[in-house]
C-alpha cells in the first residue's frame, strides 16, 4: 500500500511553497506526491517545478482550468486501488507528524474513508505544530447511507481532512460533471462515499492546519439566495448519480435510517447535526403527510373519503 498526497491548486502561490514544504518535512514520507495545476497564471507553476526537481517523489500535472473535481478526475489514473489517499487544498498546512500519527490508525481500523479536524488560523497565525490535538479519540460509523440519503447528513469534513482508498476513489470517480464541482468537490467526496456505502472514521484526536483567508471560497462568507438554489440543484444531480451507482433509491426507508441513528452515540450526532432517532421518525412522518395533502390536492379528492372517513 503506497500513502499518496494528493494536492490541487489554482492560483495559490502565495500559499503553496508552505504548503508542499510542510509535505516534504513529515516525519514519516508520503511515497508519492501528487501536484495537480488547475491552469494557474501566477508563479505556482514555477513553484512547483522546483519542488518536483527537488523532491524525486512528486509527481506534477499541469492541466487546463476546470475547477477542483476536474483535479481530481485528471489524477485518478495515477491512483491505485489499495493506495490510500490524502487530500490536499495548497493553502493549506499539514503538522509534521501528521502522516506519522496517522497511519497506525489506518493500519488498526481498517476502513475505507478517514477524516480528521480542520484546525483554523489565519495569515500571521501560526499553524499547528504537531497534528495530536486531544486524546487518542476515534468513533467508526459502519454506515450512513440511508442517513445521508434521508437527511442529507454530512459526514466528514474540509478536504485537507479527508483520506480514503484508492478503491474508494475509483469508486466515486470520474464523476462526469465537472462544471459542478469548479470548487467544493469535497461534498462529492463526502456525501458520495456515504451513499455508496463507505465504513467512515472520525479521528477526533488529530487535525490539521486549515487556512482562513479573504479568496476563501465559502468559509466566512455569507451565501446568495441564487448560491444556495444552485449548490442545492447541484447536489441533487450527484445524490440521483451515486444512489443509481449504489442501486439504492434516492431517499431511504425509515427504518434504514433509523438504524443507523441508533449506532451513533449522542455526542456524535450533535457534532454532526444528527436529528435524534425520534426527530427522524417525526421527519419523515410530515414528510409523509405533506405528499398525501399535494396527492389529495392534485385530484381532488376528500380526505375524508381518502381515509375512510378516520379523519
């Protein structure tokens, strides 16, 4: 099994020379590096080259602009099945050790798909110094497909936190819609391995350093009316894509729904806005009476008759 880090970047020079020496400097070595250039017109490029001639281990691919999940389709090829992959936003910073501390757990639990806790700091803050940021802490959710399809519950975290198999890549990507994805991919990272069935561990106690700054795409800034009908519609497409993928129905049973719930403790469910399982159950019993009102609206009928005179 090879480690690869995976790293996407679209004018960041500002950023990325930290960014790809905080790779190099781990104190246990990824075995590749792989640099993907979304069509940059700063000096990432010239930044890059350097470090790939300087690290014989990183690997570059210098392509058109196309946005974040293009990145990720154009290095799948470079991806095999038992590798385990990092993923890796240029501005930000991972701690020395982090590959280091995390890679036991890896080897110990066995699970398809990682994340860890985005640690945020700004420009002339300093990032973290060592990627242990609580006791040894993990928590296994053996599923949460029917959660996710149900309540869109959204079970990860940053993309600089996330690292699965390589099998699991192949099988969320190539995802054929790029345009949608131009930034933000990791919901399609995150949400699409719980749909088609990914076994997910939370490492509480690890993080690593999460940049916050003014190109930020989403973090720390209020979204348009018009943004928010998009991401929706976006998401949408990719939740129909994966559960067609899966051979699952868009949106779950309750009782699949409500059996994952249960599994959870109830910390886990409130740091990952979980509805508890009667709230589910609620959920889905108005759910239920608001499309037997639009069906009785739609044909006119009495709900008394409907119901056999019940109600």
């Amino acid at each position: 099994m090879r480690n690869i880090c995976l790293v996407t970047n679209h004018n960041y020079a500002k950023y990325l020379k930290e960014c790809v020496a905080s790779l190099a400097s781990q104190s246990q070595r990824f075995d590749q590096i792989i640099i993907v250039d979304d069509g940059s017109t700063d000096d990432s490029r010239e930044i890059i080259s350097k470090f790939c001639h300087d690290c014989n281990y990183a690997l570059v691919i210098n392509k058109d602009n196309g946005g974040q999940l293009s990145c990720f389709n154009a290095a799948l090829e470079y991806i095999n099945t038992d590798d385990y992959v990092f993923f890796m936003d240029s501005d930000d910073i991972f701690p020395h050790d982090y590959l280091e501390q995390i890679s036991p757990i890896i080897a110990k639990e066995k699970v398809d798909f990682v994340f860890v806790n985005p640690v945020r700091f700004k420009d002339g803050e300093r990032p973290l110094q060592s990627a242990c940021i609580a006791t040894a802490k993990t928590f296994t959710f053996s599923s949460t497909s029917a959660l996710t399809r149900m309540i869109r519950s959204y079970i990860g975290a940053p993309t600089s936190c996330i690292c699965m198999k390589g099998s699991l890549c192949h099988a969320l990507l190539p995802y054929p819609f790029e345009d949608d994805w131009i930034t933000r991919a990791d919901d399609l990272l995150v949400y699409g391995s719980s749909i088609i069935g990914a076994h997910k561990l939370y490492v509480e106690s690890l993080g690593v350093s999460y940049r916050i700054h003014s190109t930020n795409n989403f973090t720390g800034r209020n979204i348009s009316p018009h943004e928010l009908a998009d991401w929706r519609l976006r998401h949408e497409r990719f939740f129909t894509w994966y559960s067609h993928k899966a051979g699952l129905p868009k949106r779950s049973l309750l009782k699949n729904a409500l059996h994952e719930a249960v599994l959870i403790p109830n910390s886990y469910r409130k740091r990952f806005a979980i509805p508890s399982p009667m709230v589910i159950f609620l959920f889905d019993f108005v759910l239920l009476a608001s499309i037997i009102k639009l069906l009785l609206k739609s044909i006119g009928g009495n709900k008394r008759t409907f119901f056999g005179g019940c109600i």
